[in-house]
C-alpha cells in the first residue's frame, strides 16, 4: 500500500485506467450474459425455442416485457461504452481525492497562509510522488520565509541598537564638550580660571574629540562589514600558526601578561581566508587581554573540514549568555575604555559565519572566559 501511495503520478494514472478496464470489461461480461439470459426467458416462454435467433414477433408480447428486451437489447450494445463511461469518471474521481485532493489543498491553505503573513501553516503531505515533491520544496520555501523573517527582525533589532546606540555614545562626548565650552566662555575672559585648569580642560575635550573620531571610524568598519567577501587562499598550518603566535605576542607585550600556544593538526596546508581570520583572533585576543589576570591561551586545532582556534584567559569570565555577547554594542561597563564601543565580538561572530562556521562562547568551570572561532575550511581543489 506504501509503494502504491508513492507512486508517480504517470505510474499512478495508468494503473488507475489499468484497473478500470479490467473492471468494465468483467462488468460488461457479466451483464450482457444477464441480459441474454432474460431476454431468452422472455423469447422461450413465446417460442418455446432457446435460440438466440427464436426471436418472436414484438406484437406477441406486452409491453412490459418489450421493454425488458429492447433494454437488454441496449446493454448488449452500447453496455460496454456505459460502463467504460462510468468507470472512467469514477477512476478519475478517485484518483483526483486519492492523489490531487490533499496536497493540493494543503499547497491552497498553506498559499493563503503566507499570502495573509502568517508563515506558521505547514505542509505536512510527506508522500514521495511528484506532489509530495512539490509539498516537500514548497515547505523548505517556508521555512526559509520563516527564517528570512527572522532575520529581518533581527536586523531591524539591531538598527534600533545601533541608532540608540549612536545617540548614546554621541551624547556623552558632546555633553562633555559643551559644558567645558560654556565654562571656557565664561571663566576666560574674566581670568577667573587659572592655566593648569585650563589645559585640563582642553586636554579633556581632545579625549572626547578623540571618542568621536573611534566612534565614526568604527562606524565606517560596521558599515563594509557585511560587503566584505571571502577571499581563499591556501596556505601552509605551520606559517598560518606562527603568524597568529606573533600577532598575539604584539597584542600582549605591554600587558604583562604571559601567553600560552597550542596546535593539534595533521593537516600540512589549508584553504582559508587568513585576514579576516587574524582580524577574528586580535579582536578576540584583545578582550582577553583586558580581563585576563595573569595569562591568556591561544590554540589552533584542524579536524576534518573545520579549523577552531580557541582564544582562553584566567579571568572572571563572561557574566552574560552567549547570544547577550555578541549582539552589537554590547558593552560589559561602558565607562572602562572609552575606546570601546562593543563591537568586538560582534564582528566576530559575523565573520566565523561569514566563513561557513559560528563564535562559541562560555566560562570554564575553574573560572576564566573562552571563545572558540570556527571555520569552515574549502577543499583543495
């Protein structure tokens, strides 16, 4: 019953009509011998012959029984085109509620579903014919709506993060800077300020002047990053590995903080994108480097197709869930550098699924935070 359910709809249709011939043909055999044997009842008891041609006169027999004769007469002619009739339109009658009715009406609800916005009418038809095919495509289409609107709300999340974000990180150095301007106006022509204040005050407003100018340089950042593409190439693990090593002992030697390297692979060369992964690994070492105490971690490790580099320091770790993380201009304290506008692991998790792979983040259980960058490494071709 499975393997006929899932039949082709050709495969289908001609077993339907397969079926209904044999059924008419038996159907018609059977009532033209009905129909013989009555109308030879009827010619005996006149003629007293059982002869196909012992036919008697019409005018020798009632009415009832010549009309008995002539329709057995008619079932004996045209008996099989009536049956084929019929049979054909209760074949496809069956075939349309057994084949068509379901998926065409569950494909009907599910298009007025999505045309009204409401993307949660799924298609259930799980048949493998060429409609459960189409069921099948039409439901992945949806779930991609689903999951398109999902990320356009996510978007749109964020546009209203980064414009109250702006506002925000706006604000603070303009408020600064117009309080010191209006104490300028007012204490500098009366002298009522001495030197040393004066050049506290303008060394404060280039601070602010100089938060601007990291606010806007990051903005531009944000803006390109999501037109930035992959650019692969292939490169030895050895030479990629040393190049991070050297990277993070730069980002690391006026910290005093110690560093630790690892490197697990038994690949000799990979395919990557070897900026944007350093980019990942600065952005990440950095952090680190901020709330580590003593030391901070950096290892590589291939396996398969992906290639993790996990980033680890001994600090307090992260206090918020991984999703909190990486939205975008998360700040942990927003006073501890304002050279920081939380952007950082943002980017990060950007790029790791720009590459094909994702940012994990989380605490270890003795403390201390660790981000693990995951990429999706190309095939040598």
């Amino acid at each position: 019953m499975e393997k006929i359910r899932n039949l082709s709809i050709k495969k289908t249709i001609v077993l339907y009509m397969f079926i209904n011939l044999v059924v008419s043909f038996v159907l018609y055999y059977l009532i033209r011998e009905i129909a013989l044997d009555v109308q030879r009842e009827i010619w005996y008891y006149y003629t007293n012959i059982w002869d196909w041609y012992a036919r008697p006169s019409m005018k020798e027999i009632s009415d009832i029984e010549r009309m008995i004769s002539e329709l057995c007469d008619f079932l004996q002619t045209y008996g099989n085109l009536v049956i084929s009739a019929v049979g054909t339109m209760i074949t496809v009658c069956l075939f349309y509620k057994k084949k068509l009715q379901t998926p065409l009406k569950e494909l009907h609800m599910a298009s007025e579903a999505i045309a009204e916005n409401n993307l949660e009418c799924s298609v259930t038809y799980k048949n493998q014919d060429e409609l459960g095919q189409l069921c099948k495509e039409f439901e992945r289409m949806r779930s991609q709506l689903v999951e398109n609107n999902k990320q356009m709300w996510r978007l749109v999340e964020q546009e209203k993060a980064l414009r109250a974000a702006v506002a925000h990180d706006l604000r603070s150095p303009l408020a600064v800077l117009k309080g010191y301007q209006e104490m300028l106006m007012e204490y500098v022509p009366s002298e009522k300020i001495s030197k040393e204040q004066l050049t506290d005050m303008l060394s404060e407003s280039m601070r602010q002047i100089e938060r601007m100018e990291v606010f806007l340089n990051t903005m531009r950042k944000l803006s390109k990053l999501e037109d930035r593409e992959i650019q692969l190439k292939e490169t030895r693990v050895e030479v990629f590995f040393q190049e991070i090593k050297r990277n993070v002992e730069i980002l690391s030697k006026d910290g005093g903080l110690s560093c630790e390297f690892g490197c697990q692979t038994e690949k000799e060369c990979i395919s990557i994108d070897t900026e944007l992964v350093f980019e990942i690994v600065d952005n990440l070492v950095e952090n680190s480097l901020r709330y580590a105490k003593s030391k901070v971690m950096v290892r590589l490790c291939i396996e398969g197709d992906e290639c993790k580099i996990y980033v680890e320091d001994d600090g307090d770790g992260f206090s918020d869930g991984e999703e909190q993380l990486t939205k975008v201009w998360y700040h942990t304290n927003p006073q501890d550098d304002l050279k920081h506008f939380g952007l950082g692991l943002y980017i990060c998790r950007m790029y790791c699924e720009k590459h094909g792979g994702r940012l994990l983040l989380g605490n270890h259980r003795g403390g201390g935070a660790s981000a693990v960058a995951v990429f999706y490494l190309a095939e040598r071709g």
